[in-house]
C-alpha cells in the first residue's frame, strides 16, 4: 500500500484553490465516509481516482497568515 499512496498527488490546484491529500483507501464508500467528516469540519472536499485500485480524498487548504486570517 506504501507505494500506491506514494502514486498519488500530494496536492491539487484548481481554480486557484489548493486541495491537500488527506486520506486514501481502497473503497469508495469509506472514501466518502471520510469525505463527510471532513465537510462536517468545514472544509471542501474533492474524491479523486488515485490507482485502480484506490481512491484519495483531497480537502481545500486554507491557509492562515500571522493575524489568524484564513486566505
């Protein structure tokens, strides 16, 4: 499993926005599963293909400056 999570993007930009990975598994319902947890959390989440054989899940990456403002 090291290798195959290594495979895997470390990070996606789109629109501007960065997304982290945070979780992998090998099944789509516990990708999901993972997915609402992280949206009950707050953050936006995004369910990609990572293998054939696994799915990563990628949660926006806020970032907050020195005067805890989240960009």
């Amino acid at each position: 499993m090291e290798k195959t999570i290594s495979e895997a993007k470390m990070a996606l930009t789109i629109k501007g926005k960065t997304y982290k990975l945070v979780s992998y598994a090998d099944s789509r319902p516990r990708v999901k599963q993972f997915a609402r947890a992280y949206r009950k959390a707050g953050y936006r989440t995004i369910i990609r293909k990572a293998t054939p054989s696994g799915f990563a899940l990628y949660a926006e990456w806020l970032f907050v400056n020195q005067n805890n403002e989240i960009r």
